[in-house]
C-alpha cells in the first residue's frame, strides 16, 4: 500500500521571526555597550540641565528678591519722578486692590477677556497749597471794565499768580460798586473762572542688569488750559508742571514676578495611544488590521528641542522632537 506523500512545493512556506528575547541574547556584549553608552549620554543631559534649571531657579530668586527689596526713591532735583517701593501678595489681593482702584467695569471687562491682575501700582501726587500776593494786574479805563469817577469795577480780570513761574489755575472777574454798602450787592456779578486741568500719568518699569529685579518709575504731570480770550469757545495751552509723588507703591503678583520670556517647560513629556499593524491570518493569509498599545517619552533638552524614544507595533522608535509655536 502506497500512502501519498505530501508535496513540498505545495506547502505553505512559513518563515518564523525571532522573538525579542531571541534577540536580545544574540549578542550581550555588543547590546550591553550600546546600553552603557546610551545611559551615559542621558546621565550627561539630565545632569546638564538639572544643573542649567537651578541656575535659572537661582537667577529668579535674585530677581525676586531685589524686586521686594527695592525702596521709594525720590529721583530728580524737584523730585517729580519717583521709583516705586515693591512688595509681594497673593493673586486675590492684588485683585482686591486693584478692584477698589479701577472699580468693577475695569473687572467685568477683563473677565471677559480672561485677563488678571499681575502688578499693580499707586502714586500720590501732591499739589501743595500755597498763598500768593495778587500781582498788580493791568486796568484798562473804559466804561466796559471801569468807572474813574467812581472808583467802580466791572469783569476786572485778577489771574492767579503761583510761585516759581507755575501757570495759573484760575482767575476772577471782579465787579464792585463802592456805592453800596452791603458788600453782598457791591460784590454781586464777581465770579471764578477755573481753568482746565489735563492730567498725564507715566508709568515705565525696567529690570537691573545686575541684580536682575524690576524697578518702576512713576511721573505725573499737569497741563493747563485757559478759554481764549478772543474766542471763549476754543482753549489755549498757558503752560505745564510736573506734580511732585509723594508716596508710591507696587505690588505683584507671584505671576507678575516670571517674565513671559522665562517660562519655565516641564521637560518630560509622556505620550500614550495605539498603533495599528497588518497580520496574515494562519487560516486563509488574508490580512488584518490588529491594535496595540504604543508609548513615548521626550525629554526636552533645549527650548525647542529634545529627544525621544519608546514602542510601537513591538518594535523600537526614537528621534528628535521639534517644539515650535509661540506659548499661549
């Protein structure tokens, strides 16, 4: 009895894969060395940048620490322009702060912006009161301003005269009648002219080159303006002053401290998900799309740079990572 054999030349070919252990133990020695070599160099980068963070860390705190240090400073012969003394609060008061300062439109505003508060400054400005002799002032002797026979006023312009050359903020127009005795009627047509006031705010911050904290200077100044006398609908420019700062202050937030630019990345970055590959099936050798699990980690070993590694479709995957986009 002849039994049939099978055909070889009509059997699948199988061609099995090593498995990774199969791999792995082909040649320690060899795998050991790229291992050592790989740790080293990530020993190397870690150390380096753990050593450049603490350093930056350390900078930080210096700036920090000058910037509270910083003490109110009258600058400038007349000392119209002061630096401001520094001080730290919590997010919340610097809020409260600045909610009792700018009012609650300011707030609902910035709400809806998602904006917040990081520094918030305030200067008192003081314009000391001071008595003046009134300078003689020119009369003019028409019927329009003044009666020579009876010594009587009418619209007398006397303008405020300020000490050092200051412009003057207001002036009266006198009316008087020597002929009356009760001074509510000799007096009566007199009024005050208040002229207007246009106030400038200058708030300009810096940081120190060597101790690295921020310093903040504060000017205030005062522009007046008068009714021109040949057309009372437009105003005329008589002059401006710097007001002198009395007393100023800043306080920051914690977030106020940190510069935008400093910003500080978490290096590692973990990334997990699935990855897909393609199988025969041992039944027909139609092929299949099967899930597995992948995952990666990056270290970023500059700002914009750093490397990964990890695995997907049981294998290994590794490279260089680019980050790019300004931070939001």
């Amino acid at each position: 009895m002849i039994t049939p054999q099978d055909d070889a030349s009509t059997s699948p070919l199988v061609i099995k894969k090593p498995g990774f252990m199969a791999y792995v133990t082909e040649n320690i020695p060899n795998h050991l060395k790229v291992i050592t070599f790989f740790v080293v160099v990530v020993l190397i980068v870690f150390g380096w940048n753990y050593a450049k963070d603490l350093r930056a860390e350390l900078e930080s705190q210096k700036k920090t620490t000058a910037t509270l240090a910083q003490q109110f400073q009258q600058l400038g012969p007349s000392g119209v322009v002061a630096e401001s003394g520094n001080s730290k609060g919590t997010t919340r008061e610097v809020s409260t702060q600045a909610s009792d300062a700018f009012g609650t439109a300011v707030f609902n505003l910035m709400r809806q912006q998602n904006a917040r508060i990081d520094a918030l400054t305030t200067a008192v400005g003081t314009a000391k009161a001071s008595v003046t002799a009134m300078a003689p002032q020119p009369v003019t002797f028409d019927a329009t301003t003044h009666n020579a026979a009876t010594g009587a006023l009418s619209g007398y312009v006397i303008e405020e005269t300020r000490i050092g050359n200051e412009p003057p903020l207001a002036s009266v127009s006198l009316s008087y009648d020597p002929a009356k005795v009760d001074p509510t009627k000799a007096f009566a047509g007199t009024n005050w002219t208040h002229y207007q006031e246009q106030f400038t705010t200058s708030l300009g911050s810096w940081e120190k080159q060597k101790s690295g904290g921020l310093s903040t200077t504060i000017r205030l100044s005062r522009t007046v303006s008068k009714p021109d006398p040949l057309d009372p609908s437009k105003m005329i420019v008589i002059g401006n002053e710097d007001i002198p700062i009395t007393g100023a202050n800043t306080v920051y937030s914690p977030s106020g401290l940190v510069s935008p630019a400093e910003t500080n990345f978490p290096r590692w970055t973990l990334g997990l998900g699935l990855s897909t590959t393609s199988l025969p099936s041992p039944l027909n050798g139609t092929a299949s799309i099967h899930l597995k699990p992948a995952a990666t980690i990056d270290y970023r070993v500059f700002k914009r740079f750093g490397v990964f590694g990890g695995a997907a479709n049981g294998g290994v995957v590794g490279g260089i990572s680019i980050h790019f986009g300004a931070p939001k």
